[in-house]
C-alpha cells in the first residue's frame, strides 16, 4: 500500500484521515500530541517536532508521499524530501512563498495578482514611519495563525500594537465581502474549483459569524474571484489544495487576501455538500488518482465552534442536544478535551436548497451552541 | 470520554470509526487480525478473539458501552457486561435471538411477524424426512455470515447439499422484491426508519447486484414494510441498530426473511445520502444523544464490489480511474490487502436525483471496476 504522511495532528487532520478510509492507503502522523484530534486514526503516530529538520526527515524518507495540515513545518526537510523523491504537496517552494507574509505579498506583486497595496516593516522602528499609509494591518511575516500575528493598525495610535519584528503593513480595503475560493491541483496541472465561500463576519467583533456557500456574487465578479484564484495557484505550480482568500470591495473590485496551500477551514462543508470533499481531492491528488468533483449537492453553511471567553478546562457542550435534533445539521466535534477561549472545537455544517434557511439556521446554532467547561 | 467498544474490525467498524471522528469519544477496538480494515482508527487496539468469554469480558469492563459489527461474538461475556453496567447495544437478548436462526423463525412467530413457514432439522437425517416441503432453503442455525450457511433445496436431488446441523428449513417465497429496512431504537425506545432499499438481485447467479433507495414500493407495501419492520425491532426491545431485510411476494404480502442487530451493507449509501448515516445514528444512540435525521437527500444506488472469482492475492481496483472520475459516484475502498473471490472489498455509492440514471450508473460501474489481483 501507498504511504502517506502527514505533518500536524489537529482537527484538519482529523477529517483528512477520516476521508483516507476510503481509499488504500498506509497513513503516517508526525504531530507532539499524542491526545492531539487526529492522532488515533493513523497507522503510524510519530510523536515529534514537525518544525525540527532531523524529526521531518527521518519521518518522511520511507513514505512515498507527504503533505502538511499547518504551514508551520520544516521546510528544508520537506525540500530534502523531495530531492530524495518523495512527492511533497504542496511543494516546498509553494510553501515557502506563503509562509513568509512578505514573500506571498511580493508572489502576488510579481504574478500581477491583485492584492493591496503594502510596505516592509523590519521593525516596530519602520512601522513608525509608515504613519502616511494608514489606517492598514499589520501581518507578521512569519509565525501568524488563526487571527495570532494580525493587528489593525487605524491610525497613529494603534502603531505601538504592531509586530517588532519582519512584517508587511497592508492598507486596509473598503471591504464588502470576503470569499474564500479553494482549488485543487493535481500532479499534471489540472485544476478543479469548488464553489466559492461567503465568510460572514460579525462587524462588531471582527468575529467569522458563518460561512455560506455558493457565495451570492454577480457573474462578473464571480468570474473574477476563479481566475484571480486560479492564478494565484498556477503561479504556485504544486499539486495540492490551496484556499485563496479574496476581498470584494464596494466597487466590485477583487483583491487576494491571502493563501493557505492546504485543506482549510472553509472547506468543510463540501464533506457532506459536495461530491467530493477537499479532503477527498487531497488524498486524490497524493494517490495519483483523477480529481474529483468539487460541485455542490446542496447549498450549505459552516458555523464554527470556538471555545466560549472566560472557559478554560474540560469541554463541555452546551446546547448540543436541540442542535444534534435539527433536520439538516451535521455536527463534527474535534475531541479536543480541553476548551480555551476561541479555540477552534468543533462546526456544524447545515444543508438547504433555501439560502435564506440556512443563514436562519446559523444564526440559530450560535444562539444555542456554546463550548464551555 | 466516554469509552465505547467494538467487537470486531471490519468494514462495518472501519466506518463506524470514521463517524466516531465527529464526536468526542475515546474508542477501543478488539479483532483478531492486526491489519483488519479498522484496526488502525481507533484510540486504543486490543488483539483478541471476539467469541472468547474472557477476552470479551476483559476488553468490555472497562468500557462506558459496547457494540459489535459481526454476529459471532461471545454474548455470555456480553451478558456479563451488561449485569456489571456496561451498556450493551444491541442487548444480549436480542443478540441471542438473531444469532441462531431457530430462535430468530421462533422469535416471529411468537410475534405474529409474517415470515416464510418453516421446520427445524437437527442434522441432514430430519432434512431427509421434509421432501413434501420442498422448495424449501436450509439455512445453518449459528455461524453462518454473507450467503454461507445457506443453501437452496429445490428438490429431494439438492437434500445433501444441507446442513447436518440444527438448520431451519424455510419454504421458498414467490420473491417479487427483497427490500431492506434498516430502523434505529435509541435507549427510551425511540424509533427512526430509513427509506427502504431495493436489494437488486442477479437473477442467473442470485448475487447481489446493487441496491437502491428509496425501493420503488406502493403506498399500501411501503407501509407494510415499515410495520413489519417496527414490530420486529420492538420486540427485541433493544437499542441499536437493525436491518430487517424482507421478501415482497408477487400478490404485494410482505415476509421477513432475516435481521442483523447491526449496520448493514444495505445502508452504506446513508453515508452520503442520508442526514445522518447509519454509522452516525449508531453513535447518537451508544452516546445517549437524540436520533438523528433519516431522510433521503437524495435518491442512492450502491454497488458492491466483490473480489473478482479466480483471483486471490494483493489486491489491484481495475477500472478504478474510470470510476473516480464519475461526477456522483462514490468510491470505498475497505483497505484489505488480499483479494478473494467474492471477499467484499469496497462499495461505491451514486446519487442522482433520478433513479433510472442510479440503475444506469449502477450497472456501468459493475462492468468497469473489478477486484483483481
């Protein structure tokens, strides 16, 4: 049998080595928590660093191919891996570009990808000089995830917020919507697009709130998010899944926000909404099989469940009997025993031909579903 | 968490394992083989022989709850566990009903259940003496498992061919339709039913030839069906899982020819086709959370895909590719190293709004994949 590794044992690996039971295939996890969501369902657990050379290397020489659930990983040991001939999705050299903020935003520049405006900072020492540029965000360059490594910088008294460290300050858009637009590609260049993903924020908290898909966009703009993805992703040139996420502004405009070149949040509806999931796809792609179709059977809406503030300790669900009772509610729990304030533990997907319903639906799911201790 | 068991790692356990990964719940698995199709996605993996008293009852005392995907387990060992608190889905009870086929005939006649009449033989000299009930089919009271155990006596020529062991001898139905009703009872005696599936038989090899759901049945049938369904399921009086498999005859009676107190081949389409699947349902009733949504998304056929006969050895999926790439099919592959004939080997589920387009699909996808080695 194929083997296949993963580096990274949270919740994205979870649901991938869920998705590999349908195939033949030998599955290896290197991740430093043994109790970590993804870490019983493979054949080999390895217990180790996944941002160590040595542990990366020794991990992945025997597999046949690998690929990450977390940007934060060894690449050099990935880099070293494919040299050996191991098939590494997405590619080292995809993974560099991203995982560095300044080196994705001048991948955009240099691509003529649209994307907004920017300037370096080394330090909080160059951010200060940047006061003429404002209101922006502030990104560090290396090390940001889940909302960690982001700063709204509005104006002159925000800046002591920034990062001292190699950042990108970008202006900030007019925002009216944010889609998020994931791809896959195979090993010959083949590519297949989901439908795109409508991320509701909340605006007072700055907040995800749900995410509807197919997002409400005209034709036009429609039309813009898949070849403003697409060409995101070709200029990547790696097999794998990538999640572009865009910007539309008030004119219509479309800018790339950033990219992850791997299975992603605002994706996991299409495990029940589409006729292959993203997790699906990936192992596809990894197996050398045909992509699959990313087209959707229903409409469908993510709500994520995010450790309620002010709840630290041994999760407890709140609310999950009347939504576990709801017609068109799929509910994945990430057995994480232990719940922090936003951390991510679970999301319900919902299903409904009526668009309307389900945001009905979503709204309801927050009232009622609440991950405490 | 709550620690749930499995007796036996199949297939069937492969993917009640993959429906686990959407709930918290610490999962234990006891099998004999190492390799089995589930033995590597559960948190904790016991080598042993599940129709062992003391191996059962070691593995179970531990436990919150405990369930099986196979029949042929040691229900002493269960009863125990049961008397000591552990919850035992199906019941003891209702196992040793179901598991020796004397007592599942006795079982519906005492409860008015139409089924095919039938005598029990002690060995093949009683067999001998039933010539005036033939036709008749010789099903082997313990042991038997997907088609062995059973054998067709058309006629006093076929009488060796029987089991010379306790064995019912039912007489044979006019068979118009075979139709599978998989129902769910939850802890309080909550009950849901699936749509019925068609279970399509070859009519020159009298092997499976795929499925269909929902079964195409008249309104007065389908309610029969799901009557006699009920019945039979409320009178184990057991939670669980159960699929009733029946016999409409060609005047519209309905039989019920046997029942698995567990998920069935004859619901792996729920996976995709269902709100909640099966494997899914069984989890909301060991973890005493509310049944789920049984409706149809959409309408599904399944294929099953069996080793090809005169090929034994490591498995190869011919015609795999072609498949894949089918735009609503859905491939399982059980992950079984070694191909034998007839052995099952994976599934592949279709949904389409139109059932004719499902027969169709159906009957493309046997002439294209084959299990061979």
């Amino acid at each position: 049998m194929i083997k296949v590794g993963i580096l990274g044992g949270g919740q994205l690996g979870r649901m991938l080595l869920q998705a590999a039971a349908n195939y033949p295939v030998e599955t290896h996890l290197m991740e430093n928590d043994p109790h970590a969501p993804a870490a019983h369902l493979c054949h080999r657990f390895v217990q180790g660093d996944i941002r160590d050379f040595d542990a990366v290397y020794q991990f992945g020489k025997e597999l046949d191919a690998i690929t990450i659930e977390i940007e934060s990983v060894n690449e050099d040991a990935l880099e070293k891996l494919e040299k050996a001939g191991v098939k590494v999705y997405p590619t080292p050299a995809a993974l560099r570009i991203i995982k560095n903020k300044i080196r994705q935003k001048q991948f955009y520049q240099q691509q003529g990808v649209p994307s907004p405006a920017f300037v370096v900072t080394g330090d909080l020492s160059e951010l200060r000089l940047q006061q003429s540029f404002l209101p922006a965000v502030h990104k560090i360059a290396e090390g940001g995830y889940d909302g960690r490594g982001v700063q709204l910088i509005h104006g002159p008294g925000d800046i002591e917020k920034g990062f001292d460290a190699p950042a990108v300050l970008e202006k900030m858009v007019a925002i009216d919507k944010e889609i998020a637009q994931i791809v896959a590609v195979d090993r010959l260049g083949n590519a297949a697009l989901y439908p795109p993903v409508d991320m509701v924020f909340d605006p007072k908290l700055n907040l995800l709130d749900y995410q509807v898909s197919p997002a409400g966009l005209s034709e036009r703009v429609l039309q813009d998010v898949s070849e403003t993805a697409l060409r995101v992703v070709k200029g990547l040139n790696s097999p794998g899944i990538f999640a572009v996420e865009l910007f539309v502004d008030r004119n219509g405009s479309v800018f790339v926000n950033e990219t992850a070149p791997r299975v992603h949040n605002s994706g996991h509806h299409t495990i029940e909404a589409s006729f292959c999931s993203q997790f699906d796809m990936l192992w596809r792609i990894l197996l050398d099989y045909p992509l699959g179709n990313p087209a959707a059977i229903l409409p469908a809406a993510i709500v994520n469940l995010l450790g309620e503030p002010g709840y630290s300790g041994p999760a407890r669900y709140a609310g999950l009997e009347k939504v576990l009772r709801m017609e068109q509610a799929f509910v994945h729990l990430y057995g994480k025993a232990e719940t922090r304030p936003g951390r991510k533990m679970g999301h319900v997907t919902i299903l409904d031909r009526n668009v309307q319903e389900l945001v009905r639906t979503a709204g309801e799911i927050k009232q009622e579903l609440k991950v405490i201790s």
